[in-house]
C-alpha cells in the first residue's frame, strides 16, 4: 500500500459534495486517494475545502519566508495552474507507485513511515510537464505526472518530494532561515538563481537522497550501479549547496542543528 492513513473514505468510488463546491470525483485503491477530477484542483486553494478533507493545516503566521516566496514567484512556476488532470488512474501506474513505496520500505523504513505520515493525497495530471512536484500552498500533497518511469526513479522522487514536505513542517514549527527572499545564488542543482529558502530546502532534499542510495549499494541489489553514480553526483551538489548556505545563510539554532546533520550525512 502507498499511505495507508487515509480514512476519510472506504468506498472505491465516492462522488462527494465539499460543502456546496462541485462534486469530485474520487478514487481510491490500496488506501490511496488518487484525485481525478479537475473542479477539485481548481477549488483546492479555498480553505473552506482543504478544512473539510482534513489536510495538514499548514499555519505560517511566524515564518517570514512564506510572504516572500509569494511575492517572487513567478508564471512559470505556478505549475498547478497549467495541469490536466487525468480521468482514470492506469493499473501499470498503480502498481508501479505500489513497488516504488515497497522498495523504500524494504530499505529504509523509517522513511516510509515519515511518507505514511506526512503524504495525505497523490494527485496525478497528465504529462507533459515535471515528473514530481509538491508545493507549499497544498501542504501534504504530491503531484505526479501519469507516465510511467523507471521503479528507483519513482521511488526517488517519492522521497524527494516527501523531503520537501516534512521540511515545510519543520520551518513552519520553527523558523530555520532569517533570510528574505531578496538576495539570490548559484543553484548546484539549477540553471538559473534562488534564494537561499530553495537552496536550503534542496541541501536537505539531498542529504537525504543520499542515505537511499546508499542504502541501495549493496551488492545483493539491482539497483548497484546506479546508486553509485548517483551517490557521487549527490555528494558533489550537496557539498556546494552547504557551503552556500554556511557562508550566507543566517541560521536559526535549528536551522544550525539540521545543517550539521546534513554535513554528518556527507561521510556517514
């Protein structure tokens, strides 16, 4: 199963009205909300709807980055403005998700965990575009294009777009960063420039990533080869990300603590 801590709803098909909002079209298998329906995205941002699908509350009042963020984004980044989203959940799509939470569990069970608990909707729209995303303004969601992929690539960006998710948790919780979003730097994982917020949200990303592959070298594993050319490509772009953000960055006692976590993951 993928996030098995969605009990909202028992019925493979549901056909729901959000409190007056157009009903949604909803399908779930395995204990995993697949949302189908694009009325549901476009009545997503109203709080009203997020409240009744019981979401993680993601409460902002002390973080200052969050107004900032706002005011920089820019067209192009407003992915969910231009998405399509799909009908009708592909079986090969199900079960290719399914295997991808299942190696992450085999491997590293605590992460899975932290994905059970922190990921409360995957929502799929059709390609093109990224192949994973979440954002901060639908907190506790994954979007993921309905194509499929390579198993370790999913299972990858699972972690990777979870990553993201726990971290916007912990900032909101506490503050990590004293930075506005004004000035901006050489992304090691980007062409163009970003704030530190981003840098600082792709070191913890990678820091992470790194412990799956890892995890993945064993010589028993299929996916050997591969983890190592990535544990190498990784360490590169993590080892410059932290020194941006330790010559740049001011840091909270916590932003401190997790940054020294993320340097002890460089060797360990």
């Amino acid at each position: 199963e993928l996030v098995n801590n969605l009990n909202l709803y028992n019925k493979n098909k549901l056909n729901i009205d959000f409190s007056g909002l157009l009903a949604v079209n909803i399908s779930i298998k395995e204990d995993t909300l697949f949302i189908t329906n694009d009325t549901f995205y476009k009545s997503w941002k109203s709080r009203e709807l997020a409240n009744t699908l019981d979401c993680y509350p993601f409460l902002c009042n002390q973080t200052l980055w969050t107004s900032s963020y706002l005011d920089i984004i820019t067209p192009s980044e407003l992915r969910m403005d231009k998405m399509e989203l799909v009908e009708e959940i592909s079986e090969d799509i199900s079960i290719l998700f399914t295997e991808a939470l299942e190696l992450v569990e085999t491997c590293w069970p605590e992460m899975h965990t932290e994905i059970k608990e922190n990921v409360k909707h995957i929502i799929f729209f059709k390609p093109p575009g990224l192949p994973f995303f979440s954002d901060f303004r639908v907190h506790g969601v994954i979007f993921a294009s309905h194509l499929k992929r390579p198993l370790i690539n999913v299972a990858e960006w699972l972690i990777h777009e979870a990553s993201h998710i726990r971290l916007n948790t912990l900032m909101c919780a506490r503050p990590h960063l004293i930075d506005d979003m004004k000035a901006i730097y050489p992304s090691p994982w980007r062409d163009e420039l970003r704030p530190l917020y981003g840098i600082y949200h792709g070191c913890f990303v990678h820091s992470r990533l790194l412990r799956f592959y890892r995890f993945l070298i064993k010589d028993t594993s299929p996916f050997k080869t591969i983890a190592l050319k990535e544990i190498d490509r990784i360490t590169g772009e993590l080892e410059k990300g932290l020194l941006i953000i330790t010559e740049n960055a001011n840091l909270t006692s916590e932003g401190m603590s997790l940054v020294k976590e993320m340097k002890q993951n460089l060797t360990s």
